[in-house]
C-alpha cells in the first residue's frame, strides 16, 4: 500500500512500525457548533483509510480527540476559547455545549456510515497527561513559565519547518497576532493558559502554574501518545492543520520523546462552494442535517466526496449532489435487481470478477485514490461481462470500505427522523449495545422499514 505523505511531499510505501498493526490518530472536532460537511469530507475519507487498512488484514487502533477546551479563535494564540464562544452564543454552559455538539458530530457520523473510532478521547478527561507533558518539556529546557502561562520555545526545534516548509522567519513576518510580552518570541506558542490572561474562563484546572487550562495543541500530543505510544503510524487531519497545529504538535512531541513522532502525515484537502472554503467563522455553513432537511440521503453525499481524491479540492454544489443521489438510486435498483436474479449460494466465480476485484482495491491501495476505484464500481454496475451472482458478490466487497448503503433500498424514501433512529443504531452496534439497537429496529419495523445487517 502506498500513500502519499505530507511530511516528504512525496507518496511513499506504507509499513506499519509493528507488523500487521496500524496506529492511526485523528483530529478530531472541536465542539462549539455543528461539523459542516467540509469537515466531515476529511473524517469520510479517514474512515475509508481506517476500512482499506483492515481490509489488507492490518489490525487498526483508531484513535479520536475531542477538543473541548482550549482552542481559540486565531490558531496563534489569540482570542477566546470557542467553547466560551459557543456558551455565549447559546446562553449555555461551555460542558453543555461541548456534550451537545459531540452527540451531535457523532449522529452526522452515523449517517454517514463513519464507523466510530476504536478510541474517542476529550481533552477534558486528560488534563493530568496534559500536564505531565508539560512538566517534561520544561524540564528539557524547550518550554517556559511566563507570569502563570507556559509556551513552547520554536527556536529550541530547529526542524520546525519540515511539515509546513516554513522558514521560521518567514513565519515571524506573517504573524496575524497582536504582540504577546509573556513570549520570548511571537513564533512560540501556548502549552498551558493562565485565568490571569483568560480572567472569565469557566473550565480551569489547578497545576503547577496556577489555575488554567491546556493548549490546543499539547492536548492532542498528550492523548495521541498515551493511546498509541511515542511512535504513531499515521496522523490524520486536514490541509488548515499543517503549518499551525500539527507543526506544533511535531515540534512539542519530538522534543519530549527524542525521535521522530509521526512516520506519515495524512491530509484532506478543502471542500468549497463556489471557490470558497466553508468555514464556521462566516456563519454559513452547510450541515449533515442540512443535505437530510432537503430530503437528500446522506450516503449521496458520501458518494459525492469519494468521487473525488482526498488531495484535491471539492467544489460543492446542489446540482452535483442532484446527479450523485439520481446515480445511486439506479445503482440500488440495479443490486435490487440482480439479488433477484443471482444464482445459487457456491457458485464458481469468473477471472473477470477476480480482476475487478483486484482493480477496485488496487486503485485503494495507491494512495486511496477513490476515483478509480469508483469508476471499478460503476463498471460492475454496469457491465454485461459479470453474472448476477459476481456482480453482488463485488458489490459487497466494495461496499464494505465505501459504505455508501448499497444495499438499503428503503435508504430514498426515509424521513430526517428515521435517517437520524437509523444513524442511532449504527452508533449502538458500533459500540455493541445490542439492546439499544433492536429497540431502534423495532420501532423502524413498526414504521414499515426493515434493516438487515448483511456481511461484507
């Protein structure tokens, strides 16, 4: 397998640290409001990386923050913490907030047959990590107390431009922020918060500097090492992480375990509506809930972002999705019809079926180029060349990593309520709550929808 590793620029063999097992560490949301759909094109296409992973037979440890404190408005330092943002937009309290948009990420995870991490971890839950990590950069001599806050010293890790390819003085002179006189340098960054500089902080913890609270940064390193180890496999994230935050994390990691952190840096380009990038910043912003509140499926969605590389960019539109939902909705009428037509259970299968097969997880395996290995699947949608038999046979192969609800042909018809009862179950089994997930059945088979759960 091959992928293209943001670290060297370049795409490279894959080979885990430990034979036939996987680290995998993402970033995940920070959750003062609603993940737009560019967010979740990034976590679409790790869960296909995590699924192409097992499908070679690779056992993966999938691992997920949750930023729940820290993380400010300008990435440099500079702002408030969104969390106090999102309680004052909301009147709410910032742990109401934070709880509220989790279960909210996560059902949009659910309709999006984006299979929960193996590891879900706030930040909240790990400031002792937090700290002790801290603690270990001072005492090397790469980090700082400055009147209750602590910064990491860029100057102190001479390859801190290796990802972004920034030279650091070329940083310093496109610095956003105001000056900060607790830094030694404007290019240093936060490891620990004191209340004096964020007076109306609500969520602070006691440490060794005072009352405060973590950094956006030292929190992902804190909890991405105690999961996986001081050596991770793959660090996942998006493009607008690079030359901030996951420089700092490298920076801040190595200097604290003395060796290469990350062996390959996994990165998802932008989604855009007409040429512009969909941030949360502007206010407008297209959610899961909005695609389902227009009566869109949202596997059609799924569909739209893995017609295209995870390295470039997506541009969005109505009529692109009008298309991509018309296109699935033949293909599950299509697969309705060939499971009508099959034949019996054992029957030998053809070199055509096999060499399909080894195209469609081939395009997978060179740098999860997704085009390719969706154009395979349209050609076994479409192709006169296979038995009904192979054709289903493939179809549930492929399905297994694209996850696209190839086999639910009630999936056009359902209601916003019973897209999010069925998202709920798929976060109940995922978690192996197997009660909760046949009461949900139930109630879907008391409306007329019955869910079977078919084996790859």
């Amino acid at each position: 397998m091959e992928l293209f590793n943001t670290l060297g620029r370049t795409v490279v063999p894959f080979t885990p640290i430990v034979e036939n097992q996987v680290g995998l560490y993402a970033c995940g949301p920070t959750v003062y409001h609603y993940a737009h759909i560019g967010n979740m094109r990034t976590y679409i296409f790790e869960d296909v990386l995590a699924k192409t992973l097992r499908h070679r037979g690779w056992t993966v440890k999938h691992v997920m923050n949750i930023t729940d404190v820290g993380h400010l408005q300008s990435d440099a330092d500079a702002g408030d913490d969104k969390l106090m943002v999102g309680a004052a937009r909301e009147n709410k309290t910032p742990w109401q907030i934070a709880q509220f948009y989790e279960d909210a990420f996560f059902r949009h995870c659910g309709l999006l047959n984006i299979t929960r991490p193996d590891v879900v971890c706030r930040a909240t839950q790990h400031i002792p990590e937090i700290i002790a990590l801290i603690e270990r950069l001072l005492e090397k001599g790469v980090a700082y107390a400055s009147a209750g806050n602590v910064y990491f010293s860029v100057e102190k890790f001479p390859a801190y431009h290796e990802l972004g390819q920034l030279v650091l003085d070329e940083q310093r002179a496109t610095e956003r922020v105001s000056h900060d006189p607790l830094k030694r340098s404007q290019a240093d960054f936060a490891l620990w918060f004191s209340t004096s500089k964020f007076p109306g902080q609500i969520m602070k913890w006691e440490s060794p500097w005072g009352l405060g609270f973590p950094g956006w940064h030292i929190e992902c390193s804190a909890m991405a090492s105690k999961y996986l180890g001081d050596r991770i496999d793959i660090h996942c994230g998006g493009i607008d992480h690079i030359n901030v935050h996951h420089s700092n994390e490298i920076a801040q990691s190595e200097c604290c375990f003395g060796h290469r952190w990350v062996n390959y840096w996994f990165h998802c380009e932008f989604l855009n509506v007409e040429t512009e990038k969909m941030s949360k910043s502007s206010g407008e912003f297209l959610t899961v809930d909005s695609l389902v509140d227009k009566g869109y499926d949202p596997c059609a969605f799924r569909l739209l972002v893995l017609g295209s590389h995870y390295r470039s960019a997506l541009v969005f539109s109505w009529e692109a999705l009008d298309d991509v939902a018309t296109a699935l909705q033949k293909a599950r009428r299509r697969i309705s019809s060939a499971l009508e037509n099959s034949g019996p259970v054992g029957e030998a299968f053809s070199a055509t079926h096999a060499a399909s097969y080894r195209r469609f997880f081939a395009a997978l395996e060179k740098d999860l180029h997704t085009p390719s290995a969706m154009a395979e699947f349209w050609w076994v949608i479409k192709s006169n060349e296979l038995t009904e038999s192979e054709r289903i046979d493939l179809l549930r192969s492929f399905n297994a990593v694209l996850d696209i609800g190839l086999f639910d042909a009630q999936a056009t018809r359902l209601t916003s309520e019973q897209s999010q009862l069925i998202a709920a179950r798929n976060v109940a089994r995922n978690e192996r709550n197997w009660a909760e997930s046949d009461r949900i059945r139930d109630l879907l088979l008391a409306q007329g929808i019955s869910l079977s759960d078919l084996k790859a």
